[in-house]
C-alpha cells in the first residue's frame, strides 16, 4: 500500500481558495508547502463564498476519520467569517447571525471528524475590511449598498477571538489585527486611535488598499503577513525523518 504524507488542511472560504494562487511573486500555499515538504501536504479545501454554515453541512464529507487510505491530519487551520458577516440585502444572501457564526466556528473545530485526526488547530480571524472599496464595487455589482460593513465585519473578527480563547487548545492567528496594524504604519499620519479607522466611512483607505486591492481579498503583501504568523506553528520537523528517506540513505558512500 502507497505510504500517505500527512496532511496540513486549509478549511475557508476564497481568502484560502485564492491563496493557491502567486500574488506578487507571494503564494501563501506555496511557500507554506515548501516549508514542510516531505513531512506534510497542504490541502487546500478553500471554497469561494462559503460561510460558516456551509462549511460545517459539508464537513462531514471533507473530513473524513484518519484511516490505512485516509492520512491524519497534523494541521487544521480555519479561515471563515469574511461571508458570515454580509448584511441583509435583497441581494445577497450569505450573512449568518454573529451568535450562530460563534456556534459554527465550535462546532467545526470540535467536530468529531476533525477530533478524530487530534490536529492542532489554528483559528485565523477574517481580515480587516475596507469598506470604501466595498462599497464603489458592490454598487456597480447593483447592490442597493455595500454588501459588508468594516464595524461589522471586526466584531466577527473578535468573535473568532473569543473562540479560540474559549475552546481548549486552539491557537489563535490573529490577521485582522496583523494587517491594520501594517497598514496603519504604512499611512503617514494615522494611528491606532485615529477616527474613523483605515477602511471604514468618512476615512480613508490609505495604505489598506495595499493589501486588500478589491476591499475583501488579499494581496500577496497580506498572504505573507498571514505566512508569517502561522509559520512558527507549523513544525519542527525532525531532522531526517520525513516521510521517505534521504537520498543519502537511499545511496551510501562505502567506506
């Protein structure tokens, strides 16, 4: 029987669908397959427009118990909320109330099929929104108004917060926090107290267009930052022990 690599899955929405992808010579799963080659693959189950409730229907299926033909995964990291948190239109259909996200987020990250695997979670809050973008695009989409608002979309962001403080065991990566702070730095005159913040109405986009060009999806610039944070989770791995030997093994110098 074939030797599986376990596994490092990526569960979300387009922000982990998208991530596949070079964004200014950046790919988030790329270099994060690169960092684990031949200890873990990277499975990207990143699925555009799902929200949490969609997720968790469809779990099941995605995540089956570790078996002979089915590898464990060692890594779960979830990115939800950035569709959770739409606004009611006629138009659009996404939102889920914030109380039954927090309830979604539990139950898939306490699932029994993901429990089975015993992987280490990573709960990655939504990134911050930029609201101005939003708005301008989804109006010319035909929205009556924007279909996220930057207030709303942060308090989802501190829920994912509030359950990874909540649920045993679950690192959080917070890349809301991670990419304002970036952006603020990066716009001369604006500070962490300034009002209203980077994205929202009123403001300014400043340096957030940076990393979010279409106001919701990432740019190579914020993939990175979110590289950077989950990397020092990901391992150690021990040395020489991947899945298949080292070529030294496999061709020994006779002495």
């Amino acid at each position: 029987m074939a030797k599986p690599y376990n596994q490092i899955v990526l569960f979300g929405d387009s922000l982990f669908q998208f991530s596949s992808e070079i964004k200014e010579g950046f790919s988030f799963q790329g270099a994060l397959q690169s960092h684990c080659m031949r200890y873990l693959d990277v499975i990207n189950r990143g699925f555009s427009g799902y929200n949490t409730t969609n997720a968790l229907k469809l779990l099941p299926q995605i995540f089956l118990p570790p078996s002979p033909s089915n590898p464990k995964i060692e890594y779960l990291l979830v990115l939800l909320g950035a569709n959770d948190a739409c606004i009611d239109l006629p138009t659009n259909n996404q939102k889920v109330p914030i109380e039954q996200y927090k309830e979604n987020l539990i139950k898939i990250i306490t699932h029994e099929h993901v429990k089975a695997h015993k992987p280490k979670v990573l709960l990655i809050t939504p990134p911050p929104l930029d609201e101005i973008r939003i708005e301008v695009l989804d109006l010319a989409k035909g929205h009556p108004q924007a279909t996220r608002q930057a207030a709303n979309s942060a308090k989802y962001s501190e829920t994912a917060r509030e359950v990874a403080r909540e649920v045993p065991g679950v690192t959080l990566i917070d890349l809301q926090d991670a990419i304002m702070e970036k952006a603020i730095a990066l716009t001369p005159g604006v500070t962490k107290s300034s009002s209203p913040p980077l994205g929202y109405p009123g403001g300014q986009r400043g340096a957030l267009e940076q990393f979010l060009p279409d106001g919701l999806h990432m740019s190579g610039m914020s993939y990175k930052i979110l590289y950077d944070l989950v990397e020092p989770h990901i391992g150690p791995f021990p040395e020489g022990e991947s899945v298949f030997p080292d070529w030294k093994k496999m061709n020994p110098v006779a002495i």
